[in-house]
C-alpha cells in the first residue's frame, strides 16, 4: 500500500468519527438544558475531542495532497471527494460549536441573574430560617465557583471555535481552484468570527461580576467582625460590672 492510500485511509476513517461525534453532540444538546451538569460536561468534552481530531485530520489532508501522485486522475478525485466530506462535516460540527456556545453564554446570563436576585440579607436583617450569614456566604462562594467553572468551559469553546475557523483557512488555499468551495468556506470563517466576538463580550461581563461578589463578600465579613467585636465589649463590660 502507497503512502497515498494509507494516508487516504486514515482521512476517510477520521472523518466517519467526526460524523459520528457531531451527531452524536446534537443528541446531546437537545437534552443539555434538562439533564444537569454531568450530560453538560460530556459535551464539552466530546466537542474538544473532535476539535482535535479535526485539526489532525485537516494536518493528514495536506499530507495527502503532498504525497499524491503526480498524474494520477483517480487519486485526485480521491482527494478532492475526501476534502468535500471533511468541509461538509466541518461545516456541521461549526453549527453545533455555535450553538453549543450560545447555550453557554444564556447560561452564563442565567447564572449571573439567579445570584444577583439573591442578595445576602443586610447586618440588621434575618438570613431565613435555618440558614446562617456563614451559610449563605458558603452558598454564594460556592455559585462564584459554579461560575468560574463556567467562564472556563466557555473559554475553551471559544478557542475550539477559532480553531475550526482557521482549519478553514487551510482548507481555503488547499482548494483554492474550486471557487464554489471557497465560498462556503469563507462564509464560515466570516460567521465564526461574529461568534467568538460576542462570546470575549459575555466572558468580560462576567468577570465584571465576579469582582464585584467577592468586594460584597469582603464588605459583609469586615461588618461580620464589627459585629463581633460589639458584642463582646458588652460582654466584657457586663462581666466587669
């Protein structure tokens, strides 16, 4: 077996995964919303295990185009049917990354209304019953957290975006002679570009927030000591007399 025809081999059995993984992260996302964090997480992986396998697919592309040899129609057409299937796919596995990403920044939103609706109860007001000012400052900690986690995986999103984005760039010199491809192509960049713009926007407003919470928790725990420090004067003055 030729060089040419291993590489094509691992090409043709590559993109059969990315097919599979993008249906597969369709499911997925039609449930995200209603089956927790743990469905959520498999998603964020799978889409990064199929950035990366993308990325190394576009690599064996190139390599197939290299080793091609010179005259050979049939090994052509070979090649350029394996890159049509790889666009094809590509394209596909970019709307659900764009999708997956609007999920995320509603989900953002979501989560930084929920905590800014729950307010922590002021030095003279009660935390509710059976909760605790320690409590609550521990369930908004634990949010802050919840969010970080969030702006983390949103991150990652973003970069697998761009990198999809310039897999198409590759993909646009490699084919540059079939001008209908290169439409296409081009318009996916020029959308991906839009997305991720929209997601750094999202991500800064969130970090915004998050400075804010934590100069609150630093607020209520500088009060949480005055209080203390009242009380046992008084204590102390109480046991003196």
């Amino acid at each position: 077996m030729t060089e040419f025809s291993r590489t094509a081999a691992v090409v043709a059995t590559n993109i059969q995964k990315l097919v599979q993984n993008v249906s597969s992260m369709q499911r997925m996302l039609v449930h995200v919303d209603t089956q927790g964090e743990g469905l959520r997480q498999q998603l964020r992986q799978l889409q990064h295990y199929t950035g990366q396998l993308a990325r190394d697919t576009a690599t064996q592309l190139k390599q197939l185009a290299d080793s091609q040899p010179h005259g050979d129609s049939g090994a052509k057409l070979q090649r350029e049917r394996l890159q049509e299937e790889f666009t094809r796919v590509l394209d596909n596995f970019q709307r659900v990354q764009r999708e997956a990403a609007d999920r995320e920044r509603e989900g953002l939103a979501a989560a930084k209304q929920d905590t800014e609706v729950e307010k922590l109860p002021g030095p003279g007001e009660g935390a509710g019953p059976g909760q605790s000012r320690t409590q609550m400052m521990l369930e908004e900690e634990e949010k802050i957290g919840q969010l970080e986690d969030r702006e983390r995986s949103m991150r990652q999103l973003e970069s697998d975006i761009t990198d999809v984005n310039t897999i198409f760039k590759d993909l646009a010199t490699m084919v540059h002679e079939q001008g209908d491809i290169v439409d296409s192509i081009e318009s996916n960049i020029e959308s991906t570009s839009v997305q991720v713009t929209t997601g750094t926007e999202q991500l800064r407003q969130a970090s915004v927030y998050q400075n804010k919470a934590r100069r609150k928790k630093i607020i209520l725990a500088v009060i949480g000591l005055v209080i203390l420090a009242i009380l046992i004067a008084i204590i102390a003055t109480q046991v003196s007399n």
